[in-house]
C-alpha cells in the first residue's frame, strides 16, 4: 500500500495494480497513420544543469546523460514509432542549446541507423540571439545551418516556424522566398511546423498577414506550390473543430500532424473525410499501449484502435495540464514516469526541471499510469514513487 498526496494535500492508500504491461515490442513502422513521438532527453546527474544560471548572466549550458536519452529512443523504436528529435520536449528554447541540440541529432542519427529505426528533426533557428536583431539573410542561414545537421543524420526535417524570420520579414513575397529556398535544399519531404501566436507571440504576422484567415491561405498556398516536398503540417493550438476543417483544405494526399494531448484518439481515427496522422510527446508517455492501438488500426480495428488508446487519456491530460493547457512543464511528468518504469537510473533533468510539478501532481501521474497497466515492471515502478514520496516528507 502507497500513500499518495491528493491536490488539496490529504493522502488516500492506493494499493498498486500489479500489472505489468506484456512486451509486444515490433519495430515494423505502423502503415495505417504516421505517427512521430517527441522524446524527452534526461540531464546529467554530475553536471551543474541548473535553472537560468548566474544572475544577469546567460544560462549555463546543459548537459546529457547520454546512455539514458538514447536508450529510450531505442524504446520508442522498438515499439515501430519515428522519433522526433530536438523539439521542444527535448528542451529546444528552454535549456539546450543548439550546439547540444546538434550533436543530439548526430548522435540519434547513428543510433537510428544502427537499429533502423526512422528519424524526424526539429529544424529551427535559435542559435541566432534572440535579443539582437538579426536580417533575413541570418535567418536563412541558421535554418540552412541546422537543415545540414537534420540531412546529415538521414533525419526528415520539421521546419519550425521562427520569431526571428517574424521579426526580420515583412510580406509574404519574402516569407515565400526563404520557405521555397529551404525546401529547394532537402532530400525527403519536410514537415512544416507553425505554432500560432496564442502559444508564441512571436509570430504574430507570421506568413506576412496578421489576420488568421489571410495567414492561413497564404500557408495553404505555399503547400500548393511545393507539395511535392512537404509530407505534411503541424499546426497548434487548435481546437479539435479547427483542426478537422484545416486538414480538409490541405492539399491532396498532404498530412496533419496533430499535436493534440486532449481528443488524439478521435483525431486520429478519423472520419469519413479523413483523419490526423500525429506529431506528438503524447507518444513518450504511452508507447506500448498507443503502438497496441496503431498495429489494431493496421488490421482495420478502428474499435479496438480506440479501446486501447481511448483509456490513456486521463493521463495524458493530467501530465500536459497548465494554464492555457499549453504548460512547458510536461515534460517533467515524462521523465518522471520514464524514471518509474525504468528507462533510466535517476530523475534528473535540464534547467533542474524534475522540481517544476508538485509532488501530488506526480505522484497522480503515477496512480493513472500503473492503474493503465503501462509499467512493464511495476514492482520497480511501486519501490520508486515510494522513495519519491519517501525523501519528499511523506512516510510510507
């Protein structure tokens, strides 16, 4: 019997499942969907990977625990999924910089390689000061700096959309142009990823209109004009309403990522219209039960596709709640649990992120997972979130 900490700080006994989830690993990628898991990294429990670093000054860089970060790429491999390197839940604009960023590509490439397993890139320009103005020209040669590192690695690139290209770009001749060049350079199709100005107001403007509709038909145009280089789009926040009627205007045979942690399951499945393919951290958290769902969706089992992945989604909610549903902090959840089922030793993080939730929040995170049956060892994953609990006050 563990005791855990509710939200309002009472404690309740929670008798542990018991249940480990069968290993029904298969590394054949999924045929019915596309399906991209964003996966987080874990920090180096030697190093001074501290919140912001020194007062006025810039944040120390952070480093890796590499056995541990790779390890669990091999995780997601070996459950058919494509990993999505170097986005934010790998702490992209909050902790890692681009030259550990970089040589996290280089180093999941060769991991790819020697496993074949699929790899995506988050293609982006943060290592340009974002408190210096910067030229389009500067912008272009960031995104062509990290679009090397993303081709060199064998790794599709996820164009993400830049609050420096907002800032240095005025229409949406000039947008157009730097996109069009970009695309003139790879060797697979991109995905284009563009995160509206609710989540970042950075770009506001961005496609050269500050109006939804106008940005918007300017995004559809360049997919028009280079759809033979683009696979497909992520597009966020959207509502689930918003995100169906974006994906009926894409071109033919073009795909939505969805990125959506609160009605995936339905997004994905579809309708008679179609459906979302998934760019998503959701996929960190869940992998063998979510790669159970998708291999019953490749049968043709759309019921049983949403038996399985339709009860993980109280946790998903849970680990991605915050303000504006929109929190950085999900990631620490991931870790955590990674931590629990034991893809890793220790429950450290970038920026010293493991203290950004609250003990109760965790510790629930624990109770929805083992309640799914998701730990392979739940033995292992009971004796740690009692340490846990243990060493942050509560007498077990």
């Amino acid at each position: 019997m563990i005791r855990i900490p509710a939200p309002d700080g009472s404690l309740t006994s929670y008798q542990p499942s018991g249940t480990g989830r069968a290993s029904t690993a298969d590394s054949t990628p999924f045929t019915s969907r596309s399906v991209l898991a964003a996966a987080h990294v874990v920090g180096d429990p030697l190093a001074a990977n501290e919140p912001f670093g020194p007062p006025l000054g810039p944040p120390p860089p952070q480093a890796l625990d590499w056995d541990a970060t790779l390890a669990f790429r091999r995780h997601l491999w070996a459950h058919g999924f494509t990993v999505a390197e170097a986005l934010d839940t790998a702490h992209r604009g909050a902790g890692l910089d681009w030259p550990t960023a970089a040589e996290l590509v280089r180093r999941s490439g060769a991991e790819a390689r020697s496993v074949g397993g699929r790899l995506a890139v988050g293609v982006w320009t943060d290592q340009l000061d974002p408190f210096s103005p910067h030229g389009v020209d500067d912008v272009v040669k960031a995104y062509e700096q990290q679009l090397e590192v993303a081709e060199e690695a064998g790794a599709t690139a996820i164009i993400q959309a830049s609050t420096a290209l907002a800032q240095a770009a005025g229409s949406p001749e000039e947008y157009a142009a730097v996109y069009a060049g970009l695309l003139e350079q790879v060797s697979r199709p991109v995905v284009l990823h563009w995160l509206l100005p609710e989540w970042v107001p950075g770009h506001t403007g961005y496609w050269g209109h500050t109006g939804r509709e106008e940005a918007t038909q300017a995004f559809i145009d360049l997919l028009a004009t280079h759809r033979d280089k683009i696979d497909g789009v992520k597009v966020a926040p959207l509502s689930a309403e918003d995100e169906v009627a974006l994906r009926r205007r894409l071109p033919e045979g073009m795909r939505f990522y969805t990125g959506d942690y609160d009605t995936y399951s339905e997004l994905i499945a579809g309708d008679g219209q179609g459906h979302s393919d998934a760019l998503s951290p959701v996929f960190d958290l869940i992998a063998p039960v979510a790669a159970d769902a998708f291999r019953a969706l490749d049968a043709g089992d759309v019921e049983g596709f949403r038996s399985h992945l339709d009860p993980t989604l109280d946790l998903a909610r849970h680990i991605f709640e915050g303000p504006g549903r929109s929190t950085l902090f999900f990631k620490t959840g991931l870790a955590f649990l990674a931590w629990l089922g034991g893809h890793a030793d220790h429950f450290r993080m970038v920026w010293a992120e493991q203290g950004a939730r609250s003990v109760p929040h965790l510790a629930q995170g624990y109770r929805l997972a083992d309640e799914l049956g998701l730990f392979a060892d739940p033995e292992l994953a009971a004796h740690r979130i009692g340490q846990y609990l243990s060493l942050s006050g509560i007498e077990q």
